[in-house]
C-alpha cells in the first residue's frame, strides 16, 4: 500500500517539472564573492586581522580608514576629469578599503552589544518598567551574558549565503512544493471516482490514513534533502568551501542582535530542522485540507493563502498589533526560521516571559497533533455520495 | 450468515432516497431490480459501509456493521456503479494496492491477483496501463478488485454494464459458482442476467422494497397476464396509452405487439408464456408513465 501511494505522489511529472524550474533558478541566481576578496592582496590583510577583535584592533582600524577616506578625498580633488566619480584606487588600496571598514562595523556592533546590555542592567532594576518587562530584560541579559563577546571578524559570506537560503528560496520552493505534491493525495481519489473502492476495503478507513500521511513524510523528506543537499553543493561551487562555521552566529549579517549563544554550524543544523518540522506541519495542513475540501485545485488555493497572507502582510509592513500575532504565529514564519533567532523576543505566559521560538514550536507542535487528529476524524466521518 | 438490513432509510436534503427499507439476506443471489432514480446504489452504499443511513440499522448476525467497522468491510467486496481507475497503474499495480487495503500478506496477494486476473480473463492485458483500457475491461478489474479478499458479502452495483455477452454469460456463471456460501446483492437493469442465478428479486420503487420473492413467483404472479395480439400501425399509440406495452415487433401482418395487462386486451389477443421482462412490465410501467 505504501509503495503505491509513493508511486501515486512520485510518477506526478508536474513535480519535477517544477522541481527543476526552481533548480535551474538557482543555479542562474547571481551570488558568489566579490571579485576584491578573491585577490591575494585581501586575503594576506584578511589572515592578519580574522579573529576575535580587541579595542585597540578596532581603534587602528578606524585610524587606517580615515587615513585612507583622507588619501582618496585629496585623489578626488586632484583628478580633473569629472567623468570619473571615483578614482581609480590601487587593489591594495581596495582590499585594505574593505579589510578595515568591516572591522570598524564590528566595533560599532560591539559597542551597540555593551549598550544592549547597560540598558537590560537598568531595566532589570526596576524603576522604570514594570514587573514583566524586568522579568523579561532579565532573560536577555542573562541570554547576552551568557554569549560573551561573540563579534570577530570572519569572512562568512558562503556560510550567509547558505543559512540565507532557508528563510528565502528553501521557504517558497519548499511550500510550493508541499502545497502542490501533497494537494491531490486525498482529493484525487474523489476526483478519479476512486474513493468508493478504497473505503469499502478493510483498511480503507484508518490505514490508508496513516499509509497516506508516510507517503506524504516521504515525498517530503527527499524534497527536504534533495533541495539542502543542490544549494550547499552550489554554494561551495561559488565559494569553494564554507568557512568559519565554528564561530558564533552573531557573526553572520543577519544575526547580529540574536541573543542565542550558538555557532553557525549549530544555527544551520537547528534550522534544517525546524524547517523540516514546518515542511511537516505544513504537508499535515494540505491534507488535512485535500481531505476536507476533496479537491486538488481548491486545497491548493487554500493552503496557499493560509501560509501566504501572514508572509505578505510581513512583506507589506502591516503591524497592527493582531496582525502582528496572527504574523507571528503562521506557518511561513516557522517555516522561515530566522525570525525566531534574529532577535530577542519573548511573551509573557502565565507573568513569565517565554522565548518566541520555544512558544512557537511548542505551538506548531500542539497543531500538528490537533491536525493529525482531525485528518483521522474527518476521513473516518466522511461520506461518499456520487 | 445472516445480513439484516432493519428498516433503514436515507434522506438527501430534500430527497428520500431510500425509504424504511427492511430485508434479511441469507447465503445466495439476490436481484435488485428497480427503476432509475429507485435507490439501488444508494441502498448499496449503505450496506458497503461507505455511506451512513439516515435511521435504521444494518446488521449482519445481530451485530450492528457500523460498530463491526474493520471486521465488517473485511469480509465485504463492493463493486461501485461508478468508479475510476488510477490511469497510470497497469492490472497488476492496482489489484496490489486493492490486496494490501484488504490486508491479504504479500505472498497471498501475489497469487491472488493472479487467480482474480484470471477469473475476470485479464491475464493478457494485466501490465498494459489502466488508461488504455476499454470500458468492459475496466468494469471486469473493478470485479476482479470485489473479488480479491474472498468476501463473504458480495455487493456489486450493475455489474454487467458494458460487458458484452460472452463476459457476461462468464460473470453470471462465476455468480453463481461462489455464491453457495456467501450472500451476493446484485443490481441491474438486465433481467436476464439473473434469470438464472438469483434466488430472490427485490423489487424497488422510489425508496421502497414493493416486492420481494423468487424468479418463479414473480413469473406465477403475471401468469395469464401476458399478451400477443398483431395490430395495425394506427392503433398502437392508443394502445400504448391505456395498456403496458413490451416489445413491438414488425411482422408481415401489421405489428406485433406484447401486451401485459391483468385483462385481455382485445379478442385476437393470444396469452403467452411470461418472461421476467414482463415481470418488470408489469410492476414498474406505471411508474414509466407517470414520469412521462
Ligand atoms: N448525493 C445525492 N444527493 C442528492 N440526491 C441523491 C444523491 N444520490 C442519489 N440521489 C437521489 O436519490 C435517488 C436514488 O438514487 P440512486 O442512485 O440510489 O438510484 P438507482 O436506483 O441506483 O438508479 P440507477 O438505476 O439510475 O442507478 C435519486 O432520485 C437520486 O436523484
Ligand atoms: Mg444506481
């Protein structure tokens, strides 16, 4: 039964169709490094200064900046022909360019981390907050107390990139996928006239259920894997290999004010596995759906639009604060993963604060089962009547 | 084995399809006969588990079905008036699939569906894919499909409809081979595929059992009944409107006409020897012209 089912979702051409339309976007998707960090001039600045970043580090760096914002300010002056907006600088000059203005950024980052921290030490006494906002800053604090000093400078543009793929193009291949292998599995036996002969078998009530949610994980997890497994192998095509995966998350552009004390390769392997988690949560909401609504094209539409208004409502900057919520809470934002690390964000359960990923999950995880219990419930209900 | 169907009965928003419907079942063939639109698969979908009864109850040796579940449908083969295939299955793939929702072991289902390909003669079309298939053929795996868990109640909705006479004639004999220990429920609008085979008719008109008895009593019931005058072609549509007319014949002498009426028709008027077309004349031609 579980291999027929499989055959059923996987002899579908549409999917690969799609599958590798979407490949074929990603392989054409401009990315790789700057050519200037290719240069050997970059990389013997750059294995001078990678590393943790002291004060003094830091202070030089600006110090080397403007001397070389001073240089290129007299160049400009000098050069008579207007056409050219910005003089033709030296590789070395480039790269040094480079080199010294991402440390200057890293000590602006430490110096706002110290300030995020003052500010929690004066929340979390109290005088002008009130008790759940103390409660909370203290969580932060400890949070960033715990995480130490996590800034240095590390070129993590590959390993950007990969993580990068999973709150973008990993999040929409991978819904549009689901949405569209997982839509048919219970209406298409509606749609074929051949749900009367299934139902009227032995287990055509609550195995196939349970055969048909396997097949649904299966289809799932070699979308999931196929899918992670292209992007890495294209990334290390781009950049030769990912570098700098021990190091600590913040040290990635996107996670610079996450309080989570993790390293990148750590953050990776957590959000492929929520993801994975949401890919399931998701697949359970398109059957549930293909169960209910008995038809491919409906239960497409609809899944759609659970999973897709949230995202746009995010994407058009809507934040009434119940939309907010509602945003919080979808399927797309566990699905994207990021938004659950990139900052500190809690609710107060019960007077305490609890963190947005904990709750969420613990949310998502509470719908599955209610999902899986209403795929059971309904089918076994239904009726068949033409 | 005893299947009780006690009294059930189906309502569609505004329509009653099936009306207190009573009947007991015992090992052999029953016939359902009714007109279109009289609630035969309707009654059928109730008794294959795939449809709930707006009241009453069905059981099978005292035991209510709907709470027998599993048990019940594991011993059910239910061929659907109306089904489809998966398109890019061939024979083999779908009767596998249908063994495995039976619960037949791999080993017995692999030789099982061979033995139903076989029953159904489909052996020399088994891997070619189901979208090829013609509609006889697709009506004769559906049977095949019924007939794979061995089951004990037998249901199977119109199931000569586009099988041509030789498939036919070898449904009917395989009918009658395994219905000696197991109930068979048979619908159709071809009397003669149960001439020979079925134990009891049921009749039914417009939700309701109106009669129910075997083939010789029906036939005994329109004895004396049943009319063969020649007529002119003027005279016939007055005919048709006053008297259950069957078969008009062209003959040299004007058109001979087969008449079913409880008193002769007119003087010429010879009685002949009924079928179980007349039977069917002559319980359910009012109800044709009530609806014209
Ligand atoms: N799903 C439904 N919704 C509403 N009415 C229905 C439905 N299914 C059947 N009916 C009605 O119930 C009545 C009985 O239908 P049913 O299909 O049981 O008749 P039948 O005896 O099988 O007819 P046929 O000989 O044409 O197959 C019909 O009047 C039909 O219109
Ligand atoms: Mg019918």
């Amino acid at each position: 039964m579980y291999k027929q089912e499989c055959y059923k979702i996987f002899t579908r051409k549409s999917l690969y169709f799609a599958f590798l339309l979407f490949v074929l976007f990603m392989v054409i998707l401009p990315g790789g490094s700057t050519p200037i960090i290719q240069t050997d001039e970059y990389q013997t600045l750059y294995e001078e200064w990678r590393g943790p970043l002291s004060r003094t580090e830091i202070d030089l760096a600006n110090q080397k900046l403007e001397e070389l914002q001073n240089r290129i300010d007299q160049e400009m002056e000098q050069t008579e022909d207007l056409e050219v907006v910005f003089p033709p600088q030296s590789i070395e000059e480039q790269a040094a360019f480079r080199v010294y203005s991402s440390v200057a950024s890293i000590g602006r980052y430490i110096d706002s981390f110290q300030q995020r921290k003052e500010d929690l030490q004066e929340a979390t006494r109290g005088s002008t907050t009130t008790a759940y906002e103390s409660e909370e800053a203290r969580l932060e604090l400890n949070m960033l107390n715990e995480l130490g000093q996590p800034f240095g400078f590390y070129n993590t543009t590959a390993w950007g990139n990969t993580v990068d793929f999973i709150n973008v193009f990993a999040f929409i291949i991978l819904t549009i996928l689901i949405v569209l292998g997982l839509s048919p599995v219970f209406a298409d036996e509606h749609s074929q006239k051949s749900i009367s002969l299934i139902r009227s078998t032995k287990h055509g009530k609550r195995k196939i259920v349970t055969t048909k949610i396997l097949a649904s994980c299966t289809y799932i997890v070699s979308l999931f894997v196929t899918l992670h497994i292209i992007n890495v192998a294209l990334e290390v095509r781009k950049f030769g290999a990912l570098m700098d995966g021990t190091v600590p998350l913040q040290n990635l552009f996107l996670f610079i004010q996450s309080p989570f004390s993790l390293t990148i390769w750590q953050y990776y392997a957590i959000a492929l596995g929520i993801q994975f988690f949401a890919s399931l949560v998701i697949g359970l909401l398109v059957l549930f759906l293909s169960i209910v609504t008995r038809n491919g094209m409906l239960t497409f539409f609809i899944s759609g639009a659970v999973i897709g208004t949230p995202f746009l409502f995010r994407q058009l900057g809507i934040d009434q604060p119940f939309i907010q919520y509602v945003t919080q809470f979808s399927y797309a934002e566990l699905m994207r993963v990021k938004g659950l690390f990139d900052q500190f964000v809690a609710f107060p359960l019960f007077d305490q604060p609890v963190l947005y990923p904990v709750l969420l999950i613990s949310t998502f995880l509470l719908v599955a089962i209610l999902t899986m219990y209403l795929i059971y419930h309904q089918y076994k209900n239904q009726q068949i009547m033409n | 084995m005893r299947l009780t169907i006690e009294k059930i009965s189906k309502t569609f928003k505004d329509k009653q399809a099936v009306t207190t419907f009573s009947a007991e079942l015992t090992e052999g063939v029953y016939a359902l006969l009714g007109p279109n639109g009289a609630g035969k698969t309707t009654l059928m979908r109730m008794l294959a588990d795939i449809m709930k009864p707006s009241s009453g109850r069905i059981l099978l040796d005292d035991k209510d079905i709907s709470l027998m579940g599993d048990h019940y449908r594991d011993i059910l083969g239910y061929l659907p008036q109306e089904f489809g295939l998966y398109k890019n299955f061939n024979a083999i793939r779908f009767l596998s699939y249908f063994a495995s929702l039976k619960g037949l072991d791999k080993e017995k289902a692999k030789t099982r569906v061979e033995e139903v390909l076989k029953l159904v003669n489909l052996q020399k079309d088994r891997k070619r894919k189901l979208r090829t298939y013609s509609g006889g053929m697709k009506r004769r795996l559906g049977i095949a499909q019924a007939l794979l868990n061995d089951p004990k109640i037998l249901i199977v909705d119109e199931p000569t409809a586009g099988l041509d006479p030789q498939e036919r004639v070898r449904f009917r004999n395989l009918l009658s081979e395994i219905a000696g220990d197991r109930i068979v429920l048979l619908s159709t609008h071809i009397v003669t595929d149960i001439e020979y085979i079925a134990k009891e008719v049921l009749l039914m008109r417009q939700g309701e059992l109106i009669q129910r008895s075997t083939i010789e009593k029906l036939l005994e019931s329109v004895e004396e009944k049943v009319w063969k005058c020649s007529v002119e072609q003027g005279a016939l549509s007055q005919l048709q409107k006053s008297y259950k007319v069957g078969n008009i014949q062209r003959a040299e002498s004007g058109i001979e006409i087969r008449i079913v009426s409880d008193v002769k028709p007119m003087p010429n008027a010879l009685s002949v020897s009924p079928t179980l077309e007349d039977v069917y004349l002559y319980f359910f031609e009012k109800e044709a012209e009530e609806n014209v």
